[in-house]
C-alpha cells in the first residue's frame, strides 16, 4: 500500500510576495467590481484561501496555479501588503504543465469569465502536447462541442489530428 494522499492545504507555506509569479496561461478575469469586492474581503477577513502555486526550483520561485487576483490585489493595495508583511499564504502543488493548466481551469470555471483567446491557446497547448480530447473534455471540465469550437477559432488543422471525418464525396456521385 502506497503512502496516503495529503492534500496540499495542509502545508501552507508563508512566501514573500517577491518570489510568486503569474503563470502565462490563466484566462480568467475579474470585474472592477469585485476586484474591489476582493480587496474589501481581504481587507476586512484577511486571507482566508492560500494561492495556489507550483514551486520553479531552479529559479527559486513560485508560478501562481489559482489566486492570481489575491495576488494582485496585495500588489495593488499597500494597506493589506504592509499588513501581511508581504507575505501570502501558499499552497504548493507539484504537477506537470499540463495538469497544472487543467487545475487553474477548474479552479476558475466556476468563479469568472474566460478569456476565448487564451482558452484556445490552453486547448492548442494541450492538444500539442499529445493529450488526447477526452483528457481535455475530462480534465478541463468542458463538452465535446465547446472544445471543437475552441479548435475551429484556432484555424490550426493539426488540431483536429484526433477527429474521424467522413470521405468526401466525389463529383462522378452527383446525378
């Protein structure tokens, strides 16, 4: 029997804001509104959620997987910074690239909007990487409809490497 499962919560870690940086694949984003909303929350309970990062060893750093507008929101407001010292509380997951971009996506489906340039990306990204459609549809949360829209904006054939298509018709057929 293998070692059991320990979720990551567990270990939050206390990381100079110095160190955390954004990833290049999230394409969530947040109204004005509830940034402010956000800011209000953190102000007024503190950081009650970790930011959720994969830690780069070779540069010493983390990439941000969820909480890039807890984030941002600490950069932008200098009353929480100096409060929390400059700190926020992480949660370190240790994944491949691509499951890291499937676990930023399932973070966020639920809680914003999607950015349609950079959904096309992530699933170009993944499909490159030789994951198969099921994985994606599986793994990102989304159907078989939306991710054949998301290829079909792409304009990139070798995307749809994995489809079965039908034999074309040929003119002789025609009567």
């Amino acid at each position: 029997m293998g070692k059991p499962f320990i979720s990551p919560v567990y270990n939050i870690l206390r990381v100079p804001m110095s160190k955390i940086q954004a990833n290049s694949y999230n394409p969530n984003s947040v109204a004005p509104p509830e940034m402010k909303l956000l800011e209000r929350s953190i102000l007024e309970d503190g950081y009650t959620m970790p930011i959720v990062c994969y830690y780069l060893k070779e540069e010493d750093r983390y990439e941000i997987v969820d909480g890039f507008h807890r984030y941002m929101v600490m950069k932008q407001c200098e009353e929480i910074a100096k409060r929390e010292d400059y700190c926020l509380p992480v949660s370190v997951i240790d994944k491949p690239l691509s499951d890291r971009m499937a676990s930023t996506i399932r973070h966020n489906r639920a809680r914003g909007t999607h950015s349609i340039d950079i959904m096309v990306d992530i699933v170009r990204q993944l499909t490159e990487a030789g994951l198969s459609d099921s994985w994606i549809m599986e793994n990102i949360g989304m159907d078989q409809d939306e991710l054949l829209r998301l290829k079909q904006i792409s304009g990139i054939a070798s995307l749809f490497a994995e489809d079965e298509f039908s034999e074309a018709w040929e003119s002789d057929d025609i009567i």
